[in-house]
C-alpha cells in the first residue's frame, strides 16, 4: 500500500513538472511570434498628400485599411489619416471608388474619415501617437491609446526627401521629431512593440543614424537614405491593349489616367492578401517585398528581433483562406508600368494631354499645368544652384545628398539648422513641392559645412527676388 501511494505521489509530480514545462514553452513562443495575451492591436495609416495626381498614397491607405479590417481590428482601433480628395476628384472615372490595382475591388468602402483635409498635418499624426487628445485639432477625436502589452503598426505613404516626409498642409515630418516621439512613446511605456512602414523617396533618411534599437520599434522602408521609390500600376506601356480587355467599365491605369499604387507599397500589400499572416513573419515578408521592389532597396532600421514575429501580431489574423483577395475584374496581363515618384505629376498630366480631344478645353488645361510644373521645376534648380554657387564660392554643389557620411551617421548633425534652412528658404521663395523637395539633401550638406541657416536667408532673399 505504501509502495502504491509513493508511485501515485511521483507520479503526480512528473505531471505537475511537464505542465509547467509546456507553459514555459507556450509563453516562449508567444514572446517570439505570438501576441502578448491581453494585447491591443493598433495602427495609424497616413496619406501625406493630396491632388488626383498622387492618387497612389490614398489608394495604398485605403488598401491598408481593407487588410486590417479583414484581419479583425476594429475601427476604433485603426485611425486613417487622407486628405480624402480622390475619391469624388471630377478626374475619378468611378466616382465613390478607388481601386490599388488594375481590376481591383474597391478599396474607399468602409475607410473611416478619422482626419481629413487640412487635420492631415504633423501636429495631428504626433498626438495621434502619444495618446494626447489635447493637441488635436479637428478630426474624429481618435487617437492611439495603447497599454504596455499593445502592438502598433504604423504605415505612411507619400513623398519624402533627405530627413523629411512630406504633408498636405503645414510643415512636414521632420526625421529628428519623429524620433522624439517615438521615445517619448516607448519611454511612457505604452506599447509592447511598434512596427513601421514607409513609403517614401529617400524613406531611410528618416531613420540612419537616428533610430536606436532599444525601443522596441522596427521599421522597413521603400527606400534607403538617398534614392527614389516608384509608383506602380502606372499608365503607359500597352494601355490600349489593357483597357481593351477590361472586364469592368474601368480598371486600368490609362482608364485612371495616374498611378494606382507604389511599388514597395503594392508588394507588402498583395503578399499580406495572398499569404496567411498567421504563419508568415514579417523577415519573411521584407524578403517578399525586398525582392520585388526592384527599382530601390528595401531597408530594415531599428530592433530587427521584431522580425521574427507573425505579421498577425500587427495586422491581425488571416481568414481561411487568404488567397482569395484576388482582383474581382481582371484585365489581360501587361507588364505593369512604374513611375519615379517625383515624375508621376508630369506622366499624370502626359495622359491627360494624350487622351483629350485636340483643342478641347481639358486639352489646354492639362497644357497649362504641365507648362507651369516644368517652369517650376526649373525655376527650383535654377535657384538651388544660384544659392549653393553664393553660399560655396562658386563652388557648385546642387544635388549633393549627405550620402558620403557614415552608415552610423544622420543626414545632418544640426536638426535646428537643417529646418530653419527649410524655413528660409520658402519664406523667400515659395513653398517646396514634392519636386522641390529633393533638395533637402543640399541644404543637410550646406549645414554639414558650416553654412548657417541666417547666410542662406540672405541668400535666398537675393537670388528669389532677382527672379521673380
């Protein structure tokens, strides 16, 4: 009897032992896949422009939305920044929609207005992250307010230049603020984890040299730190071929006249639709999208532990059948068009001018525009090379990027610098257009070199006056 007791004893014991092996193991995958039990899922997506011509950052947005809602995050817990001027735009050839891919479904249904039109700005996306509902102004009042288990997934589309990410209206993402605000955020310590995505020009920028690994956030951008990412689904190439085997009313890019999507954008996009996110992590998908967006290099910043977690930890969770996210109207297979994101206004405008009727009154316009838009991108390098020819004793250096520095190192060393410059020189001669933009990288150098920003205010006074 006291033989059958002991067994019974050691028995139990063995037992107790393996389920609190096998709870350690559970909870060990859950630090490593899985989502911390008790969390929240989050996500911000910011259109940071507007006009139809970059139809491609809402149509992105929009697609963004689709995959989160599809995942199981509820509207409360995603906040949509666009200016929401695409979707109705005269230029729209299915008014109320908005498509991401030749064919495609709808997108805009069902996209929450949280903040549109002038609520697009900087100010709005930093207190949006932090939680602070009394810095916004204007929009639906939402904001992130996450807990110390919570994951936030962040996407941005739009432009970008050297150390900047651009929006509609007032100033623009500056790398060394949002940097701020990120610390700020992981210091309060209101989220587990954070992964970023960005589609931009020069999206690297944003975070070499500046974004620590110890915050817990993990970012891919389009771009690295001095190259261009690409719109997708552009007109051009067999337009005609395509639209006339359109099985829908319209669903090309020539029917759209601009660019559906971005490149870097589209690939995460269509793999999260076509893979099960519950299975695939999101290393495996930065290879995905890594080895198709062919024309920039795809980068990782920040703490790459992250990557080894399921891409549902921040998008939520795959249906059953994820495969079937297929285009509802398929067209006759063309080699897509892509388009240098600061030359998609002038391939917009192209269209415009090659599918109106000659000497209509939309023909003249479209004329006009694209004659203005190549007289200011003119007018903007001529200016730029004025300045750095003054500031550098004739020494031309337009263009120059900051690229020569250091993988360890930021764009510019004086942020203060680096956006009074900015400032200065669009007090004197204009705001900077998304084109305009790619200067930045010269006034970083300028920076770099000494050259204070009081120098290229003088400067610029003399060169935008002369002329005007």
């Amino acid at each position: 009897m006291k033989l059958h007791r002991g067994f019974n004893v050691l028995l139990l014991l063995l037992l107790v032992l393996l389920c609190t092996n096998t709870g350690e193991g559970r909870r060990r995958h859950s630090d490593e896949g899985g989502a911390a039990a008790g969390s929240t899922k989050w996500a911000v997506l910011i259109a940071g422009s507007k006009g139809y011509d970059n139809y491609r950052h809402q149509a992105d947005v929009c697609h963004a939305y689709q995959i989160l809602k599809k995942g199981g995050l509820k509207d409360e817990n995603i906040i949509v920044l666009m200016y929401d001027d695409i979707a109705y735009s005269k230029e729209n050839p299915t008014p109320g929609i908005i498509i991401n891919k030749p064919g495609g479904p709808d997108v805009y249904a069902g996209v929450p207005k949280d903040y549109t039109k002038s609520h697009v700005n900087t100010n709005n996306f930093y207190a949006i992250l932090l939680g602070n509902k009394s810095a916004l102004t204007g929009g639906s009042g939402k904001v992130v307010k996450s807990g110390p288990n919570d994951q936030i997934f962040v996407y941005y589309s739009d432009h970008g230049s050297k150390g900047v990410l651009g929006m509609p209206v007032g100033e623009n993402v500056y790398a060394k603020d949002f940097m701020a605000v990120l610390k700020k955020k992981h210091y309060a310590g209101s989220y587990k984890s954070m992964v970023v995505y960005v589609e931009a020009c020069e999206a690297g920028s944003m975070f070499k040299g500046l974004l620590p690994s110890n915050i817990s956030v993990y970012v891919t951008t389009a771009s690295n730190h001095e190259e261009n990412s690409y719109g997708y689904y552009c007109p051009g190439g067999d337009d005609a071929a395509a639209t006339a085997n359109a099985l829908a009313s319209a669903s090309s890019p020539y029917d759209y006249g601009t660019c559906l999507g971005d490149l870097y954008s589209i690939a995460w996009m269509e793999d999260s639709d076509m893979q099960d996110m519950n299975k695939e992590t999101l290393k495996q998908q930065y290879d995905v999208v890594k080895n198709r967006t062919t024309r920039s290099h795809v980068m990782q910043y920040g703490y790459l532990g992250i990557e080894n977690e399921f891409i549902s930890n921040y998008m939520g969770q795959s249906d059953k059948n994820p495969r079937q996210h297929q285009q509802q109207h398929p067209v006759k297979p063309s080699p897509p068009v892509t388009a240098n994101q600061h030359d998609a206004t002038l391939l917009h405008l192209q269209h415009k001018i090659k599918k109106a009727a000659e000497g209509s009154a939309e023909k003249l316009r479209a004329q006009k525009r694209l004659r203005d838009e190549l007289s200011y991108r003119d007018r903007v390098d001529r200016t730029m090379r004025s300045i750095e020819e003054a500031l550098l004793n004739g020494r031309p250096n337009t263009g120059s990027n900051a690229a020569v520095r250091s993988a360890a190192q930021p764009v510019v060393d004086d942020w203060d610098c680096f956006k009074g410059m900015v400032r200065k020189y669009e007090r004197s001669c204009g705001r900077l257009s998304s084109y305009g933009r790619k200067y930045t990288g010269a006034f970083a150098s300028l920076c770099n070199a000494g050259v204070g920003e009081e120098k290229l205010a003088a400067v610029a006074n003399l060169v935008c006056a002369h002329q005007q």
